[in-house]
C-alpha cells in the first residue's frame, strides 16, 4: 500500500508542474505572495522524489514507534567512508581464503564480459538522454571516464562502475541537467555515510521502488512502435526482443541481445545480395533485341565472401541452366567494395561460363573496385564503361570467339579497347 502511494504522490507533483503562477504585470502584496507560492511550489516539484521518501521513512518511524514492523526497510548500512588501500587480490570467505588464479578461474569469461555490458549500457544510457535533451556525447570520453572510475573505485573496494538507467532516470527526474549534478551528489552520499546512515533504516524498499518506477516511466516511448509500424516494421524485432529480455534476464543482456539481433539484420543482405534482372527494362528501351541471348543483372550492394555464393548460383541458374546458355551483362554500378573471396567466386564463374562459350561483361565498375579485379588477373575479364556498351561488345561476336581462347584478362581488354575504339 505504501508502494501505491508514495506512486500517486509522485503522479500528483507531476502533473502539478503544469500550474502556472505569473506574476502580475504590476507588482502588488498579492503579486509577491503568487510569485513566492510558485517558487514553493516549484522546490516541491523538483525535489520531489527525496520528498516522498522523506515522507515514507517518516510513516515508518510512526509505526516503529507504535510497537508494529509492517514494511521492509532498506536494512542496516554501514556508516564511514571506505578505507583507501591498494585493490586486494586474496579474499577470505567462510573462513577460505582464495587465492587470485582462484578468483580468476571463477569469474572466467567475466573479465570480457563485465567490461562490454558496462560500456555498453553506459553508451545506451548516454544516448538516450543525449537525443532527449538535444546534445551529443563523444564516447571516447565516456569510455576514458568509465575506465577512470573503476580504477579509482578499486582502491575504494567499489562495485564495478557503468552507468543506470535507473539512477540516470531518477537524476533527470530530479532536475538535474549538467554534470555538476554528479558533483553534488557525490557530496551527498559522502554527507550521508558520515552523518545518516541510522535514518536509512526507516526507508521502505516499496517507497523506492515508486521513485525508480516514475522515473523510469518517462523513458518508455511507445510512440516509437507506431512509427516503425509505419515505416518499416522489421525494426520492431529488435526493440521486441530488446523489451522482454530486459525484462527477462536484465537491462545489460536486453541490450547485448538487442544489438546482436541489430547486427544479423545488418550482415543478412550482405550473406543474401538481392540480384535483379534487367533484361526486360533493356528490352523495352530497344537497346536489346529478343533474339540476342544476353541476360542484363544487377547486384543492389557491395560483394563480400557470404554473398557470393548467391550470385554464382543466381547468374548460372539465369544463364547456364538454359537449352541455349546466354551471355550476363553485369551492372555493377551499385558495387561499393569487394573482398578477396569475391574476386575468386567471379573467377570460378568466369571459368564456367567459357565452357559453355559464352561470356560476362563487367559494366560500370567503379575505380577502386575495378583495381582489385584488375590486380588479381583473372583470365577472360571482361569490362565496359557502361550497359550499353557491353551489349555492344557481345552483339558484335568478337567475345565469343574470345571466350575459346586461353587469353589472359590483358590481351581480352586490348582487343576489347580496339573495338570500343
């Protein structure tokens, strides 16, 4: 019961920053009065959260001292600051001492671990507020004051240091705008470990749980789904999947796992390259006849080693698998890079395609990428400078009787270059 209404109190000081408390244009005893009530109301508003945790541990004092426990408390803390001293690399337990190669080969794939889900949801966190509040972060800076943070925490035998979403909700909620923010509540938690760690006692976990629960309310964007419903809704399985593990197995697994399935999304249309077929567009601008056996296709991005697989076996299938193998004009205006295994892939097809005496055009290549397929020599490589021109160059029947010869890439560009000519 305490939860719900410490989280109606926190709703009503919510909804009351919509009060507006003008001051009048000429300045009257009433005026000042309004004008200090708005102030008031404002330093309510704002501190609102220590308010009604102040107000919770106050109602637990109450019944304390009426003789009767019916709240869980926050528990005994221990008051002082930590003792300085170098990390400790030997922890006694139960009366074992383990030894540091023990502590290690218990945390195992922790070391990893633990660092990337820290620097991760510190990231995510910093976005989120960023793109909120309308700046940006430089996430080398981030990093460099993740790091600095736990090397100092470990001479202060602190808990690893990232960053939280729900500390960093309830600071934003709290009014705090700019890193002096961490400054002064350093200087809080400091004051309370010397002076009010008795008073902890009297919190009740339900009164936190209300403050952690509206500050946290106001990241939730459901207007999101709507959007990505109506401009491209695979985007939601990402956030889905991001969604119910957080809820499942934690804010830092959410996010790693969100980021994995973004990285699938990302890879698939690389390892599944969309090929298009042309033909009938060239047909009907009357730059190729029905009765020439040339197919014109196209690849709708960069070619790396798990695509090119897929178009060995889309461009054989078009071209080979017919009674009447057809010659492949290849537009490869949309080919921004292309790897090693690439290059071997188009070399193979290559071979394929000169037993079946027929050939493939390489049209529109873009300069660095025609220097790596110039550099790697393939044997009856063939380009032009546009589609138009392949259809040229195999209608004019010198690439078919090329396709016989054992003719290096060079001397194919040669006799290819004379005839453009």
């Amino acid at each position: 019961m305490i939860g719900l209404a410490c989280l109606f109190l926190l709703i009503c000081l919510k909804l009351a920053r919509n009060l507006s408390f003008g001051a009048d244009e000429h300045e009257t005893s009433f005026g000042r009065l309004k004008r200090i009530a708005g102030y008031a109301v404002w330093l309510v508003i704002t501190g609102r959260n220590a308010l009604v945790v102040l107000i919770a541990a106050v109602t637990v004092g109450i019944c304390q001292s009426k003789g009767f426990q019916p709240f869980t408390t926050a528990g005994d803390i221990t008051p002082g600051l930590p003792r300085f001293h170098p990390p400790a690399f030997e922890l006694t337990y139960h009366n074992h001492t383990y030894t540091a190669k023990e502590i290690s080969s218990q945390i195992g794939a922790g070391f990893a671990i633990i660092p990337i889900l820290g620097l991760v949801e510190a990231m995510a966190i910093g976005k989120v507020f960023a793109k909120r509040n309308g700046y940006t972060i430089d996430p080398n800076q981030e990093f460099i004051a993740v790091g600095v943070s736990n090397i100092l925490g470990s001479f202060l035998s602190a808990f690893p240091v990232t960053g939280s979403f729900s500390r960093t909700a309830v600071n934003s909620a709290s009014g705090v705008r700019t890193p002096a923010g961490g400054i002064c509540t350093g200087l809080l938690v400091i004051l309370s470990l010397l002076f009010l760690t008795p008073y902890f006692t009297l919190i009740p976990n339900a009164a936190l749980a209300a403050v952690i629960i509206m500050a946290v309310s106001d990241m939730v964007d459901f207007s999101l789904l709507k959007k990505l419903w109506q401009v491209k809704r695979i985007d939601l399985i990402p956030w889905i999947l991001t969604f119910i593990f957080s809820f499942v197995l934690g804010v830092e697994w959410g996010i790693l796992i969100g980021i994995g399935v973004s990285l699938l999304m990302i890879l698939y249309p690389w390892g599944r390259p969309v090929i298009t077929d042309n033909t009938d567009a060239y047909l009907q601008l009357g730059e190729l006849q029905p009765f020439q056996d040339i197919i014109v296709i196209s690849l709708n991005q960069g070619l790396v080693f798990p695509g090119v697989e897929i178009l060995k076996e889309s461009v054989a299938s078009k071209a080979l698998s017919c009674d009447s193998p057809k010659s492949v004009i290849f537009d490869c205006s949309h080919i921004a890079n292309i790897d090693y295994t690439s290059v071997e892939g188009i070399g193979h097809l290559l071979d394929d395609f000169k037993k079946m005496n027929v050939v493939i055009v390489f049209c529109c290549l873009q300069p660095h990428v025609f220097e790596v397929l110039e550099k790697a020599d393939i044997v009856n490589f063939i380009h032009a400078f546009n589609v138009k021109d392949g259809i040229r160059l195999v209608s004019s029947g010198i690439l078919s009787s090329l396709a016989s010869d054992d003719s290096t890439h060079h001397h194919l560009l040669d006799d290819v270059q004379l005839l453009e000519d």
